[in-house]
C-alpha cells in the first residue's frame, strides 16, 4: 500500500481539494479502514474521539388513527389462549393429562408498536462479487421506503472495524432522504469483523433515550467468514432480538444462527438470491408487533376443588420458561416476548392430576391461564383468562388426542428428525441422512389430519432437503444454510426464509405474504413508489373494519361467560349441600 504523509494511504484522498469538513470525514474514513498512526497535517499520534450511542432522534408522533396508540380499550385482547386438550380423565392419582395452548396475536395491526431497527451490514471487500452490495442497497431502499415516521432507523457498518453510519433517525421525509444518500455511499473493502458490527448495534439499542411503547430489533447481515474478533462472544440481551442474514455459501452460517438464540432467527439467501425479498419478510414482522414482552402465566386454580397436583414440563420452543426446570407445584411464566399479527405460538403442557374423588362423574378445574403484558405506556397488565377442567370418571378415555394436538407433536417430531439429519450430513454421512429424512417422511403419512396446509408445507420442506443432500457440495452450499433455517423457524415458530422464500411458507402472516408480492414489483420497478407501513394498515382496515375492536369485545365476552360459570358452580355446590 503506497503511503503518503503520516502514514495515510496516498489513494484515500487529494489533500488540496478538499474542504475542512470533507476533509475531516476523509481522515475519519481512512482511519476507519487502515488505521494509520500519525496525522498528516500535525504528524501527531491520532486518537479518534469517541462515538456516542445516546443520540437518537426524537420520535415522531404518529398521526393516523391506524398507528396512534391509544391504550384503555385496545390493550385488551392484543393476546388469547385456546386449549386443546382430552376433556376426561380417570380418577387415578398421578393421571397425566396433555395441554396444546395456542397463544395467538391479535389479527389486526392497529396500534402497533413502533419500531427502532438497526441494521448492521457487511461492506467487506467480498460483497463487491457477483453484485452482492448492489443487491443490498436496493433490499435497504425498499426497508427504508416501507418505515412510517414514527419508526426509526439506524445503520451500521463493518469490514476490519465498525461504524456507526447514523443513530436511529425518525423516518420523516427528511430521515428516509438522509438513510438512502447513507446507503447510496456505501462502498465494499477490507475484513469481516461481525462481533464489532453486532456490538455496536447493540449499544445504540441499549443507549436510547426514547424507548417507551418502541420495540428494539436488530438486523445482521454477512456474506463471509468472521477474522477479526468472535461474534459468539457477545452477550445479546434476551430483551433484544437479533435476525440474521447469511448472504452465499461462504458466510458462517454456524455463527449467523449462534447469534440468533434470543428470539432471533436465521434466514439464508443463496448467492444469487432475492435480497429484497428477504429483508421483506423480516420488515413485514417488524412492522407488525401487536404484542411486546408477552408473558404467558399457568398456574393452580384458586378453586377449593382444583385437581392439579403438579405441572410436569411445559415445552414452548426456543422461549424461556421461569422457573427453569420442572416439574413445578406453583406458578409458571414462559416468556414469548414479541408476536407479529395473527402470529400465533404453541406450547405443550403435561400435567399431573390429584387422585379423583368417587364415585360420581364430576368436572374438576384443572389449570389456571392467564397472560400479561406492557401497556402503550410500558406497564405490566396481567389479563386472567380461562379456567381448564376435565371430566373426571372411573376408567381410561378412549377417544383419541385432538388433531391440533397431534399435528404439533408430529411438528416437533419432524423439526428433531432435520436436526438428526443435519448432524449426520455434517459427519459426512449423507446416506444415513437421507434415511433420516425419509424415515420423517414416512411418519407425516401417518398424520391422521392430511388436509392442513401444513401438512404439505412439511413434506415440501424434507423434499428440498433431500435434494440438497445428493452430494456433498450441494450439501454444503444450499443443503447445511436451508437445514439450519428450518431449525431456526421451527424453534421459534416463525418464518424464516431458507434460500427461497416462496417454498416453504411456514408460519408466514399475512402482511408477509402482502410484502413478498411488493418486493417483487419493487424489483421489476425499484422507481415506483411503494406503501408505507401505515397505509398497509389503513388497506387493512378496509379491508376488515371491525378487527381492531374484536380482539376486546371477545375477552370481555369471555370474561363474562366465565363468571357466569362460576356463579353456577357456587349455585349448583350450595344446592347439594
């Protein structure tokens, strides 16, 4: 490298043509990507003056009815429960009786959380193959373009270090217009540092002055391999999400998932693939949040004749359950953070019952669901919902499990056999890989429930992985990125795009389905403009004007009818007496 005064680079930049304020970002710059030790003007030692992180733009109020927060009312109901489950048990002490909970997000996108997205992206020498950083600039205008002005948006860089392009920047007119030149700037060259990139973003998040009724999400981007530093090393808080983008058959993809663990997930883009699409499935979330920091409670009915002796294991996926480990006499929180609209996530209760009483068939109440909260305002609002009770008699049920049920159990048995497959495909054992995936394939025949959409998505899903898996380089290239995908989606119930977005849909909503059609006419015609968030909604809304006002009308129903229940029960036990 041919060195000019100071140590500087002689390519960086001409020193006479430039203004001081150009000139100072040149020096920055050039600091940034080679690090020379001595200034040119003053020869002195340079010592760059710290970043800060506590500068984020001041929110933007939002001002369609669709997007204000109003609190009160519609913070009722943003999440319910549906049990299925056998609704009779024998009166055998230590009878265990499984629960399917489905805990659903309001359909409607109304009042959602506003969002703060940092996104970190790999401008290393390698993005300049194959046109990857061209792909990226266009993927980053769509996001831009699709922001509201109450959401914000920070960008970071990373080759051998990381910038701080921009704090997060209400998308005003003005901000989307400062983003885009930022992205238009972007240039490829030097290393690939992630754990810098990852590190940085996560201090914007954690340095924000407003944070209020906001949602914190991160976005990493590579296409290589880390050489500077371990990204693995970072501490991710559980409270922010990071989503990663493993861009090419040369990334890390073992790191990119490692990263994800705090209800993040990995999405794989081939070589050749549709950036923008991608980035819009992750957008078309983001943009969706209804419910921030869901809490799910189970708990012992406060009744005098409640049967639940103990909670055996509660299995929800990927998401934390306090306290960890079973099985539990007292309260259960599993803790399921953001859903997307109309996301919904299943969790598997086992319970235990107490020995029954004889020898009359009776109904015995058996656990307890409520669900809590933050409001608009970020306090915690517990919402008690319904109580589970079981028909208890003498004798074994004998009616089967309930389909719901049982598509789930063989879910989780389908999502272990690509973990099982993947694992031998990593030890060079593609046949018994294979065997694997087609001993998965023989067990979805079994599914009583055939018609469910998901059914085939499962079957499409072991499909391409059985392609993928016809030799070892394509093993390598398309099959350990798609394997590692799924993983990730099937843990976290949730989209994840695994090379092609459009084959397997599983667990895609429906403004991401909304958002894959408009990244495919933003890629025909990236000049015509494109909805914002908020006039998605106000689409929606016309759509279907009453699903703001369900979700509540439906709790406080149900409310109703539950207390209807227990006067009938205080009736019918004094009747008796």
């Amino acid at each position: 490298m041919a060195l000019g005064k100071g140590g500087f680079p002689r390519t960086c930049f001409a020193e006479s043509s430039l203004s001081m304020a150009a000139l100072g970002k040149a020096v920055a710059e050039c600091y940034r990507l080679h690090r020379p030790r001595l200034c040119f003007l003053c020869h002195n030692k340079i010592k760059m003056s710290s970043v800060r992180f506590d500068d984020d733009e001041k929110p933007i109020t939002a001002t369609s009815n669709e997007e204000k927060q109003s609190g009160g009312f519609t913070d009722v109901g943003k999440a319910s429960v549906k049990a299925e489950y056998l609704q009779a048990a024998p009166l055998e002490k230590g009878t265990v009786v499984q629960v399917l909970l489905d805990v659903s997000a309001s359909s409607t996108t109304v009042g959602r959380a506003a969002l703060d997205l940092v996104v970190v992206l790999d401008v290393s020498g390698s993005m300049g193959d194959d046109g990857k950083l061209d792909r990226l600039k266009n993927a980053m205008k769509f996001v831009i373009q699709k922001l509201s002005p109450m959401d914000r948006l920070s960008i970071v860089t990373f080759n051998n270090t990381a910038t701080k392009q921009s704090g997060l920047l209400a998308m005003s007119d003005t901000g989307k217009d400062t983003q885009a030149r930022t992205i238009n700037n972007l240039v490829h060259g030097g290393g690939t540092n992630i754990k810098a990139g990852l590190e940085t973003g996560l201090k914007i998040i954690a340095s924000r002055q407003f944070s209020v009724g906001r949602t914190g999400n991160i976005i990493v981007m590579s296409d290589g391999q880390q050489n500077d530093g371990d990204a693995r090393e970072v501490t991710v808080p559980s409270s922010v999400p990071v989503y990663t983008l493993s861009f090419g058959k040369g990334t890390d993809h073992d790191l990119m998932r490692a990263i994800t663990k705090n209800n993040g997930t990995f999405n794989a883009i081939p070589d050749n693939g549709d950036v923008t699409a991608v980035f819009s499935q992750l957008l078309a979330g983001l943009l969706t949040v209804v419910v921030r920091g869901l809490h799910l409670i189970l708990s012992k009915p406060r009744t005098i004749d409640n049967e639940l002796d103990s909670i055996i294991k509660v299995e929800p996926g990927d998401y934390k359950v306090e306290p960890k480990d079973g099985p539990y006499s007292t309260t259960v929180t599993v803790i399921l953070d953001e859903l997307f609209s109309a996301e919904v996530r299943k969790v598997i209760v086992d319970l235990s019952l107490a020995e029954g009483q004889v020898p009359d068939e009776y109904l015995a109440d058996i656990l307890e669901i409520g669900v809590s909260y933050p409001d608009s305002n970020d306090v915690r609002q517990p919402f008690r919902g319904q109580v589970l009770q079981v028909t208890r008699r003498d004798g074994a049920p004998t009616s089967p499990l309930p389909r719901p049920l049982q598509l789930e159990l063989a879910r989780r048995q389908h999502a272990d056999s690509i973990s099982k497959a993947r694992s031998l495909a990593d030890a060079d054992n593609l046949d018994g890989a294979r065997e694997k995936l087609m001993e998965a394939q023989n067990a979805l025949e079994d599914i009583v429930d055939q018609a469910n959409p998901m059914v085939g998505m499962l079957k499409k899903e072991l499909g391409h992985l059985m392609d993928f898996m016809e030799s070892k380089e394509l093993y390598q290239a398309e099959g350990r990125p798609y394997a590692l995908a799924s993983e990730s989606s099937h843990a976290s119930q949730r989209f994840t795009a695994r090379g092609d977005v459009e084959g397997v849909r599983l667990f895609a909503t429906p403004r991401m389905d909304t958002y894959l059609e408009q990244a495919k006419e933003y890629t025909k015609d990236p000049t015509k403009p494109l909805p914002t968030a908020a006039e998605d909604t106000k689409q929606e809304v016309k759509a279907n004007p009453t699903a703001a006002i369900a979700a509540p009308i439906a709790f406080y129903i149900q409310s109703a009818i539950q207390a209807l229940q227990a006067i009938e029960k205080i009736i019918t036990a004094t009747a008796k007496a």
